[in-house]
C-alpha cells in the first residue's frame, strides 16, 4: 500500500542503535508546542518554501495556475488556493521552492531505506518516525516487515497516540519501540498538546506486558517539560510498568527554529539546550527513582 | 591482541622527554641552507670528467662527512641533513634557477615560508649558482623539453622537472638486515663478478654511499660522546654506543633499529632530497627488535618514549619547494608514510603492539608527520578501530584509512604480485606501493579533464587567455546530441595524453642521465642483483602515475550538460556558453539552475556518478596504453592534495555552476565543496562508483565531522561501523577532518563551500549553514565547551 512520507534520513546517529535509516511519515495526532519537524504535523502534502535559498527571480508567481503565489521581498503562499501541482517547484531555478510530502509504496519506502544497508551493522537498521508513525500504521508495518525481511533490524519513534491495532501489527515487525513520554500530568498533556494522555500510558503498558523492547524516552523543553515533577513522575510510571526500564533524556535542541522562520511562525520555546550540570540533575532524579538504565548523550 | 595489553598502552601518558623536545623543535625558527648545496659543488667542481653515478656517490659521501651536525642534550634518536631543525635544503643539482628567482621571497611568500640569511643569498649567487647554470635538472629539463610543457601547462602539470622524484619506499627490512656495512660488502662482492663497466660504476656508487653513511653513523657517535663527557647525560652515552654499533654492525634492539631507520631516512633525504621516503609498515619491520628488547626487560613505556622520539624526527626534516609547487603540495609535506595493521601474507590481522604504540604517539604529539596510515580489512580487530577513531577524533587527520579489500585487487590488476600487494604500503601523502622494490614515479604528473572539457566546448580555445591551444573539434552548438560531445572529449584526451607521455619520458631520461641514486638503489630490489641504478630501471616495479583531476567535476559538469541542454532541452546550448564565457555574469539565474536542478556527485545518484566515472574509467584505459621510460606502466590516481585550488586557477566557468577559477573539488574523489548534501552515506555511496580497481596510484577521500561525534563511546562504535562499511564498499582511502572553531566560522563566512556540514539530532538533521546566526553560534559556543 501506499504511504505519504516527508523525508528520508540517512547516516541517523541518534535515532536508535547503530547506524541508520530514518523515514519521516507526515501528519501527528498531537500538538506540541515545541515539535522539531512542524513540516511533519499535517497529514497531506504542503507546499514548502526556504526564503533563505531564494534568489527572488519570480518565475514561480507567473507560472502558479491558482494565482496563489506572490512576491514581495519574499514568496507568500496562499495555502487555502494552491492545488499542490508542481509548476512552481518544477521551475524554481533554486530550490526554494519544494513540495513537502510525497506518496510512496512501501516497496519504495522500504528501498529507500536499505540502500544503506552496507552501513547498518549488526546494531544500526531502519527506524520509522515522524509526524506520528501510528497514523499510518498498515503501511509502517507493511515497510517494517519488508526490510525484516531483508534481514535489518527496525525501530519505531512514536509518541505512543494511536489505536491498539495498531501496536498489534508493528508488534511483530519491529525491534525496538523509542516511546516518547513527554507530560504524565493528564491536565498538563491535554492543555498543552491537544490531547489526553490516558491511551499513551495504556499503549505504554501494553507494549511492555507483550514484551517489546522499549526505549523510554523524554525531551526536555525548557518550560514545558522540564520540571522535576514531571520527570520524577514519568519515572516512577515507568519505573512501576518495569522495574528494569531504560530511560533517555533527550536534551533541548533550538535548532528547528529556522524552520518555523521559513514558516513566518513563531517558536514558542525560549532558551536553549540544558547545560551539562542541569542534565545531571535530572539523571540525579532518574537515579533517586530507581532507574537503572539511564541513557546518556 | 589481549585487551589487558591495549589498556596499558593506551593508558601511557605523554613523556616528560618528549614534550621539551616538542617545545625545542617548535621553537626553532626554519632556514633555508646552503651548506649542503656548497658541498655538493665543490665534490662536483673537483670530479669532472667521471661517471656520473660516481660523482653522485661522492658529492653525497662529502656531505654525510662534511655537514655540520648537532645532537639535542634530551635525544636519544639522532639525526638531521641540516643543523638546524625543519631546515629547507637548496638542492642545486636539481633545481638553482628557481632559487635564485625566489630567494628573497621565501620568508614572505604565501605558502610554506623560510627564514633566509644575506650571506647565504650572495654565497649562493657567487660560488653556487654559476656552476649550475644550464647543469641543473631543472635548466637540462627546460632545454629539452620546455616548449612542449609550455604548451600544455594548462591542462597537464608535469612533475619532477626541478626535484628528484621520490614517493619511495625502500627495503629498510634489509638496511637493519645488513646495515651500511653490510651492504658495503655485498656490493663489493658483486662489483668483482660484474661483467660491464657500467654495473661496476654502479656498485662502485654503492660502495661510495655506504662508506659515507657508516662514517656519518660515526661522527654522531663521536659527537654523542663527547657531549656525554661534558654532561654525564646517560642517554648521549647510550647514543654513542649505539651508534658505533651501527656503523659497524646491524641493529639487535628496539633503540638500535628504530635509530638505524632513522639514518636510512636521513641520508636518502640526503641524497635524494626528495618529496617523500616512507618507512611503510614500520609495525611489522621493526616488531621482531621490539620483542627481542622486550624480553630482554625494555618497560612499555621506553618503548613509547622511543617511539615519539623518532615521530619528532620525522617532523624534523621538511622540504623547499618552489613557490608554485608549494601551492600544488602545500604544508612542506615530505611524507614520513607510516603504515600500521593490514594483514599478514597469508591474510591473517597484522596488528601488533608497535600498531597500538604507534596510534599512541600520534595521539600524544598530533604533527604533521608521519604521516600515518591505518590499513584495514574486513577482519580488522575492532579494538584497533576503536582507538584509531579516537586518535582520529583528536583531529590531526590521522590515521588515514586505507582498505586492502580495494588497494589489493588494484595493485594485483596492474602486475603486481599477490605476495607484493598484500604487503603493499603507502608513500607521500595517499600513493600506494609495493614494499622495498618499486620506483612508481607516482606523481608523472596530472591531467585537468575540466580544463580539456572547457576546450571541447568551445573549439578548443582557452576561456582565460583566449589562446587556441587544444584540439578544435567545435563547440557545444556543433555537438548535436551528448554522444557527440563526449566522442569530441575523448579525442581531446587522447590528444592531450598523447603529449604529456612524450614530455613525462623526457623528463624520465633526464633523471637518469643526470640523478642516479646509488644510495637509494642500494635498498631498492633487485637494483643490487641487476648491477643498475632505479632511475634506469632497477626497481622491480617500475609505475608511473598520473593523476585525473577532478571526477566531482567531470560528472557535475556533464550531468548539467545531459540533462539542461540534450534530456529536457530547457536550455539552449548556446546560452550555456555565453554563461560560461562570461563567468555567468548577467545570468545568475542559469547559473543557479545549474547548481540546484540538476542532481550532483556525492549524493548517491547512480547517473550522475557513473557519468564521473566514466571518464576517469576512460583515462585509466588510455594510460595503460603507454609504456614510461623504465619500462613499466601507467597507472592512475585519484588524488591532488592542495592541487584543486591551483588547479581550478587555471579552469574557466564550467557547467557545474563554478565559477572561473574557482578551485575544484578537494582531495580526489570527494564531491565538489558543499554539494553532497545527502550526508556522509550517500556521499560514500557515490564514491563507491569509481572504479578503485583502476586506480592503483592512490586515491584521496576527505570527509568532515564535528568533534561531538568522537565524544562517547557509543560515538566511537558508530564511527568504526562507518569505517567497516566503507572497506565493504571497496573505497580505497578515507581521511577525516574533524571541524575546529576555526572552520565553523569560515563556514559562516563562506557558506556555499560548506553546505554540507550538518548537525545531527535526535529527528533530524540541520545544515549549518542554514542555521541563523545565533545558532550558529550556539553550535561553536557547544563545541568549544565539550573540548574543555
């Protein structure tokens, strides 16, 4: 079947063990206020332009069918007008102009991933990620099961928010299950990122009572997820699903910032990546929780 | 080898020695000296009229007897040409007209500077340079064959036309065999059964040398000595032993090979002052001294000190190069080629204590040289490469990566022998050889396919001084399909092949009229068995190489081409060369298509890089037709080491989007600056496509990494499945540069020459150029606290 996928990144170093392939798949359930790839959020293709490349020649607003395009010191998009046909992108002498998302097979998808097959080792594989894995679940399992087959192991990033059925058929075609809990406050979550959290804790028990290998991770975003409380409390949770549970903390990276310039939005997180002292603290609180694998950058 | 040894090695810290003989040498200011080249004239001026073999044995033998020598009160190796240290030698026999035109820019020139002194400048000009006058290599080649090097300077650099060529690596197994006086004997053994005047003259010059090297050996021993007495210093004392020892007899231990070697070094440079002689596998030849002085109680930490006292020699003698060459070959790089791990003959992991020693030292001392070379193989131990990434994660470049599963078959299809190819090394910078008994000429010279692909365009007429100095076959216009401009290209190859043999064979015979190395052929098989020196032919390998400048480009250039003007016909040929003859001006927009729809090398695009490949694949074949003037073959290499940016001074606008004289793609085989923007697994997936079977001169692969990425231990895990991919893919070499501060502000400054540095996160990865400014900052601000 077919699946609608943003990126593809190879040479993935801190997407799982080893060396790996990383597939982007578009749209997310949640709303994060801080999330690195806002490009991945919906679940269609978007017109996608990087002012930073453009040489401003114009071409792309004479050739726009709809009307949709102007330029005025840089290109503006009327995203409700454009019917997503390419003539703007197929032109554009710079690249600035591209289409974000595209729909692939998974035979594709999965071709694309193990053409660095020859770098993955015995630990690196593929990782499937997001947007949100779960909302096009028969086709990840369909990809997954593709490269299993071809003898590479697989890895799933997921925040966990999506239906059973779906964990019942990544289950078998996949090695390791990166799980993001991110708020375990259910008001906070609900507040924040636009939904409850009650089916993450509940998909979080249930892939550990069917023996998945799970990585637990959260990120740790000044102001929203980054207090004591929370990350005491998301320990103690996991630490109750299983005693023996590995836990990362994944640092604050301010980086995806000039994506949302390039999309004249405004990123709300202030500050930047936690400094070595204020890590330890927190792997001090894992620690205190009983945490016994903790994770390290 | 047992995790417990590896441990203790790697645990060994830096010695106290060693860094107040690091911080002597560093301060040392570098001269230019003459003394050798005042030497050298008078043994000439006084053996008029004898061969010329001989008179190279004994202007050598006056040098090793005559030149001032110095020990430091904390050596215990010893050793240099000049008495100064990282002294730049005038070698007049090869080249006097250049010094005498650029003498006084030596201290201020751009590239690789030198002290000078007024005495020295007016000694030269009165006592030297008249002598040489129309003698030297350099003038003898100019009247040979200079018109036809002028005529194709722009396409083709040929080599060796004022230095004698080196990229040599002798059989120092059989100098610590045999020593000096060992090698004295045989030759005159075999000087009395020699059947020709001209085989005796040759063992003659051996038995000249070696009568030089042994009293050389001798004067450090009486200097040693007598500094011992004035100081009681223990170490001048057991240097003096040793090297009388030497002058005598061979090595037994690991102090007395490991200084034996370094005479051998010194006395080739000597004689040869040549670009590079490499001690290649010195992990293997030296490992049976380093047992014997092992059981017989030596500590692993005098082993180490040892060791570093030999990597500050090597960085102890650099080399004068001309201002142009410097540019070529920039950094004074004499290439101190030291190999370590591979395999053993019958394909067993050859890594030893010296190998992890070895890394060691590199790791405390990160100098330029040696210039050491990890080999490894698709059973290369893993604790090996787990400290080799670390010595590379330090950022000195080193160790670079050779991989015998490519560098073996590529020897083996050019002649080479199975034995002789698995025991192959490396010379100069990424050169590969035979051990102990190849003369592979490697740099012949190199030929600019960009620059004969700028004449194929336009009628064979260079864009930069408007002069018609190719072949006229047309220009893009009168191409009417791909086919027919790459039928055009080939002819222009050929054409310009044809021509630089002709000069690479004068050249050749030039050496061998005027700079037989007796000394050298001594420990060059079987020159000694053959009575005949290695300029002659004595070598048992005899390559040449010539190096295809620049794959990245050739297949940028013509994938541009196929795609724009014939596939999709969107733009017409001739607004093509307008842009190109006018360097784009008033067409950025072309330009910029150029760059942004068209795929380029580097990112894992099959015909892209096929079209590179293609053509070097081409030149290799044509090569391999010709035959140099000792016999051998061609062989090609992909490399150029500072040579892109020279290069590229001589290219005008091409169809890749570079702009005139922009340098060209670095290293060899690497993706043009920037343009590989699929990260470091496509970019390996593309060079892949080149045929490293063809290219058994060596290859040059740069690839760039931010510090974090050798910061944890599971870093380091995923660097040698990198490097264990990389030999599975069959890339002959690899080096790393990791960024400093200093390169992540150039790439603020020059972004487009870095569009391919990335920063990698958990999700994603971000283009550092494409970061604003104050994240920029925040990277170099993260990195600068991670290395405190």
């Amino acid at each position: 079947m077919n699946g609608i996928i943003f990126d593809v990144k190879r040479f993935a170093v801190h997407d799982g063990e080893g060396l790996r392939s990383t597939l982007f798949l578009k749209g997310c359930p949640l709303r994060c206020p801080w999330c690195q790839n806002p490009e991945g959020i919906g679940p269609a293709p978007a017109l996608w332009y990087n002012p930073a490349v453009c040489v401003g020649c114009g071409g792309c607003v004479g050739v726009c069918p709809a009307g949709a395009l102007t330029l005025n010191g840089r290109v503006h998009a009327d995203r409700t007008a454009c019917t997503l046909c390419g003539k703007c992108v197929d032109l554009c002498p710079s690249g600035a102009l591209s289409l974000c998302g595209r729909t692939v097979s998974a035979q594709a998808a999965a071709e694309l991933l193990l053409r660095d097959r020859v770098f993955f080792g015995a630990d690196g594989g593929v990782t499937l990620s997001g947007g949100e894995v779960l909302l096009q679940w028969e086709f990840s399992a369909e990809v997954l099961a593709l490269c299993r087959a071809a003898g590479v192991r697989t890895a799933i990033e997921t925040s966990m928010m999506g239906p059973r059925a779906a964990f019942e058929a990544l289950l078998p075609v996949t090695d390791q299950f990166l799980t993001d809990i991110k708020i375990f406050n259910a008001e906070e979550h609900r507040r924040l990122l636009g939904a409850d959290n009650r089916l993450i804790l509940d998909n979080y028990r249930f892939l550990h009572q069917q023996g998945a290998s799970v990585l637990t991770r959260t990120p740790l975003i000044p102001g929203y997820t980054d207090s004591e409380d929370n990350i005491r409390s998301i320990a103690r949770f996991a630490r109750s699903v299983n005693p023996d549970a590995s836990y990362e903390l994944l640092n604050f990276n301010p980086l995806c910032r000039s994506k949302y310039s390039a999309l004249e939005r405004d990123y709300p997180v202030q500050g930047g990546a936690l400094t070595h002292r204020e890590l330890e603290r927190f792997y001090d609180i894992l620690a205190q929780e009983g945490i016994v694998h903790i994770i390290k950058e | 080898m047992e995790m417990d040894q590896i441990r203790r090695i790697t645990a060994l810290p830096c010695p106290e020695r060693i860094r107040l003989l690091k911080e002597n040498m560093v301060s040392e200011p570098r001269y230019a000296t003459i003394e050798q080249a005042s030497i050298v004239t008078r043994s000439y001026q006084a053996s008029e009229g004898q061969p010329r073999c001989i008179r190279r044995a004994l202007a050598l033998k006056a040098a090793l007897e005559e030149i001032r020598i110095r020990i430091d009160p904390e050596e215990r190796i010893v050793g240099n040409r000049t008495a100064g240290v990282r002294g730049g030698v005038v070698f007049p026999e090869t080249g006097a007209s250049w010094v005498d035109r650029e003498f006084e820019t030596l201290p201020t020139r751009p590239q690789d500077k030198f002290q000078i002194r007024q005495e020295d400048i007016d000694e030269f000009r009165r006592d030297i340079l008249p002598y040489w006058k129309g003698r030297s290599l350099e003038d003898q080649v100019r009247q040979a064959t200079g018109p036809q090097v002028d005529a194709i300077a722009k396409v083709v650099k040929i080599n060796q036309k004022d230095h004698s060529q080196g990229h040599i690596c002798p059989n120092t197994q059989k100098w610590l065999a045999l020593g000096p006086r060992g090698i004295l004997k045989q030759a005159r053994e075999l000087r009395k059964t020699a059947n020709e005047e001209k085989k005796r003259n040759f063992y003659e010059s051996v038995i000249l040398s070696m009568e030089g090297a042994c009293r050389f050996m001798e004067r450090y021993a009486a200097l040693a000595r007598s500094l011992y007495e004035q100081t009681g210093r223990e170490n001048l004392n057991k240097t003096a032993v040793i090297c009388t020892k030497l002058a005598q007899e061979p090595p037994e231990t690991y102090h007395e090979a490991v200084q034996s070697t370094w005479f051998l070094y010194v006395i080739l440079q000597m004689e040869g002052n040549a670009s590079s002689f490499s001690p290649g596998r010195m992990d293997q030849y030296l490992y049976p001294y380093y047992e014997n002085s092992r059981r017989a109680g030596m500590t692993l930490e005098d082993a180490l000190e040892l060791t570093e006292c030999l990597w500050l020699k090597f960085n102890q003698l650099v080399y004068l190069r001309n201002s142009n060459s410097a540019k070529y070959f920039a950094g004074f790089p004499i290439g101190f080629n030291v190999a370590i791990g591979g395999q053993t003959g019958d394909g067993r992991d050859a890594s030893n204590d010296l190998s992890y020693l070895f890394l060691q030292a590199q790791s405390h001392l990160l100098l330029p040289q040696p210039n050491l070379s990890l080999r490894i193989c698709k059973d290369s131990p893993q604790e090996l490469l787990e400290l080799a990434s670390r010595v590379i994660g330090r950022g000195s470049g080193m160790p670079q990566v050779f991989n015998d599963e490519a560098v073996i078959p590529a020897l083996e299809s050019h002649g080479v022998s199975h034995a002789d190819a698995m025991n192959y090394a490396i010379v100069g910078c990424v050169e590969l050889t035979t051990h102990g008994n190849a003369l592979a000429w490697s740099d012949a010279a190199m030929l600019n396919l960009l620059k004969a692909l700028e004449l194929t365009l336009h009628h064979g007429v260079d864009q930069l001084t408007g002069e018609k100095t190719g072949l006229d076959l047309g220009d893009l216009t009168d191409y009417a399909t791909f086919e027919e401009l790459e039928s055009a290209f080939a002819k222009q190859i050929d054409y310009f092949s044809d021509r630089m043999v002709e000069c690479v064979t004068a050249v050749e015979k030039m050496h061998e009229q005027l700079l037989p190395t007796p000394f050298l052929s001594a420990v060059i098989d079987d020159c000694m068995a053959l009575g005949k020196d290695v300029t002659q032919g004595g070598a048992h390998y005899n390559f040449a190489g010539v190096q295809a400048i620049q794959a990245a480009n050739i297949a940028d250039s013509l994938a541009a081409i196929k795609q724009l003007v014939y596939d999709e016909k969107r733009i017409p040929a001739q607004r093509l060369l307008h842009a190109l003859e006018t360097n784009f001006a008033g067409d950025a927009v072309l330009r910029t298509m150029l760059l942004n729809k068209v795929p380029k090398y580097g990112n894992d695009i099959g015909w892209v890089d096929e079209l590179g490949a293609k053509w070097v694949n081409y030149f290799a074949n044509r090569l391999e037709q010709y035959r140099n003037g000792r016999g051998g073959i061609y062989q090609m290499g992909l490399y150029t080491v500072s040579a892109h940016v020279p290069m590229g001074q001589n290219v005008a606008a091409s169809a890749d989007g570079r702009r005139s004289q922009d340098p060209l793609a670095d290293g060899g085989v690497s993706a043009m600056y920037g343009r590989d923007t699929n990260g470091p697994t496509a970019l390996l997936q593309s060079v892949a496509r080149l045929p490293f079977v063809k290219a058994s001169n060596g290859t040059l692969l740069n690839m760039k990494f931010l510090p974090q990425f050798f910061q944890t231990d599971t870093g380091i895990r995923k660097f040698c499945n990198l490097l264990r991919a990389v030999c599975k893919l069959g890339i002959s070499h690899i080096q790393f540069n990791v960024l400093n501060e200093a390169d992540l502000r150039a790439a603020q400054k020059e972004p487009e020459k870095y569009r391919n540095l990335t920063v990698r996160v958990a999700g994603y990865t971000a283009y550092f150029t494409e970061l604003a400014p104050d994240l920029q900052e925040e990277i170099i601000a993260r990195r600068t606290y991670e290395s405190a």
